[in-house]
C-alpha cells in the first residue's frame, strides 16, 4: 500500500524576513553596547557576535564589516529605528517644514533635536574618534556634516522671509548648524551638565534670537 503524500509546507516569507530584521536589531544593539563602553578600535566583530547570540558569519553577511557595522548603528539610530525611512522622509522633520509659523518651526526644530540628540551622541563620539584612524568612518564622519548641513538649511528656507535683514539662507544655515550641532550639546549636557530640558530652551531661545526678525517674540510671526 503505497505511502499518503505529505502536504508541502509553505513557505513563510514574511516570518523569516521579520526573523531576520530581528536579529539585525539584535547586531545592532549589541554593537551599540560594546562600541559605546569599549570604543571602536578595541571592539571586535568577534565580540559583537558573542554579545548578540549569533554567529560570526551572521554579522558578515549582515554587514560586511565593522565599519559597514557602524554606519548601520548611526543609520538605526539616527532614524530612530526606522531604518527604511530617510531622514527627508520622516514625519518629524515633515512637519518641521510644513509648519507655516517660523518661531513654530524652531519649537518643533528644538524639540526633535533633543531627542534626537538623546539618541545618537554616544555613539557620534565612537563615529568621531574612529574617523581619526580608518578611513571608511572618516567617511561617514565627513557625510554626517554634510547632511547634517543640508538639513538645517533647508529648515531655515523654509522660513527664509523671516529671516533677519543682515542674513541670507546661507549664513543663516551656518548659524542653526552651529547652535545645533552636537559639539555644542557635549559642550553643555556632557561636559556643564546641564539637563536636556535646558538645552531645548536655550538652543530654542538662540535660535530665535539670531536667526528671527522679531527675536524671541516672534514666535507668533507669520511668513
């Protein structure tokens, strides 16, 4: 009597790419850990595994190499875990843009980059020591103010006619870049202590200050 034919199981696409994302989520973290309490050069794609519960290979195929590692962490974490969506494309920074009122528009600029901030400064100072030393980070470092850049002036045109008489998009940009950029908050958060509360206000305050025609008071300013 021959043998019932057994059902092929089907395939679960879906299952294993969530699989996967979860254990380059997993990578990811451990990365974070040992990058950020051992610094770059004495952290191991070796060790990274062993933290994470993978094989090494896992990592590799994942990820290439630790610099390649690296740039996905800042990635990860700069997008807030939403890997797929570029920083243009965020709702956040959307609605920056959108927002018709430029005092408006630096509120949500400060709010956002607090939290943002909160996020990514331990591992930008890995990203910043490395760049020193492997070329591939120098890279990413020089690529991280590049855009960076680009993001500010693009919050700042978006208000441009508010803008104070004696500044053009330009310099502008330049000034915004400078008060957000986060030497400043290692400067103040890091190094002062100040708390992240007090960060938001003075960097809100400043901006306004500099980059406004009505100063602190124009929050209510229209375009």
């Amino acid at each position: 009597m021959a043998e019932p034919v057994k059902a092929k199981r089907r395939y679960d696409s879906s299952r294993r790419r969530a699989q996967a994302e979860a254990t380059r989520v997993d990578i990811l973290d451990a990365a974070q850990r040992l990058f950020e309490a051992r610094g770059y050069a004495a952290t191991t794609v070796e060790a990274i595994a062993a933290e994470a519960g993978v094989a090494l290979k896992t990592v590799y195929v994942a990820f290439e190499t630790k610099s390649g590692l690296l740039r996905a962490l800042w990635n990860h974490l700069l997008r807030g875990r939403h890997d797929e969506i570029p920083m243009g494309e965020q709702d956040w920074y959307r609605e920056v843009l959108a927002e018709p009122d430029p005092g408006r528009t630096l509120e949500l600029t400060a709010r956002a980059s607090r939290a943002v901030k909160e996020r990514i400064c331990p591992t930008l100072d890995v990203i910043r020591s490395a760049a020193t030393t492997d070329a591939d980070i120098s890279a990413l470092w020089t690529r991280i103010q590049t855009d960076f850049h680009a993001n500010q002036r693009a919050i700042v045109a978006s208000f441009a006619k508010a803008l104070r008489a004696d500044l053009d998009v330009e310099r502008a940009a330049d000034i915004l870049w400078t008060l957000n950029h986060p030497n400043v908050w290692q400067l103040l958060v890091r190094e002062r202590g100040w708390t992240a509360e007090q960060w938001e206000r003075w960097f809100l305050d400043a901006a306004r200050e500099q980059l406004l025609k009505e100063g602190k008071n124009g929050r209510r300013q229209r375009r």
